[in-house]
C-alpha cells in the first residue's frame, strides 16, 4: 500500500482541498473543482511528475473523498504523467494551486523524465 507521507505537502494539501470541496456539495466534487485539478495537472507538471497514483489515492481515501472521484481524480493523473493533454474548461484553463511546486531535488548526474 503506497504511503501518503511519500506525497510533496503542495500535493497532499490539494487532496485536502478536494476533499474538503467535495464535503461542501454531499461528497461530489463539482465540475469547477473538477478543472481546476485538470488545469494544474497541465500548468504545473512538476508537482505531478513522480507522485505515485497510489499515494494520491490513498490521501484522498483517507480524507474521505467517494471512490468514484477518487478514481476520475487519478486517471487524469495517470494520463497527464503518460504525456496526454487534459483540456479543462475555459473558466479554468490558466488554473494552478498554490503553493507552487516544490522546486525540483538538485540530484546531480540524473535526468529528469519529460512529459
């Protein structure tokens, strides 16, 4: 079972966002967070390049989210990482959460995968 303490804070703390936002509608994430998830995805890739789906999931399990949002919420994941386009609607197209991404480890010698 993938452990949550392996998510970046700036990742975990948008599963609580999420949650918290699904909580507010009888636990269904509305369209307009929907986007904003999507628009991040897109406009800050290096939050997501290495965060296991797994983890994600099991952060947003445990903050009580549905599995029917958990499951939407880490196939669009799995695609963004896969290089898909995910195209959220135009409201929130420029979307991203802050915090801004943990800036990348400064592991010397390695290359880091492009997606």
């Amino acid at each position: 079972m993938a452990h949550t303490e392996d998510l970046p804070p700036s990742v975990a703390s948008i599963a609580e966002y999420l949650a918290m936002m699904a909580r507010g509608y009888d636990n269904y994430l509305k369209w307009n967070e929907q986007a904003k998830f999507k628009a991040d995805l897109m406009n800050a890739r290096e939050r997501w390049r290495g965060v296991a789906p797994e983890a994600f999931a099991t952060k947003l399990r445990r903050e009580g989210m549905r599995e029917e949002d958990i499951l939407e919420l880490v196939d669009w994941l799995k695609r963004a990482q896969a290089g898909r386009r995910l195209i959220p609607q135009r409201t929130y197209r420029d979307h991203t959460f802050s915090p801004p991404p943990e800036a990348p480890s400064s592991d010397l010698g390695q290359t880091s995968p492009v997606w």
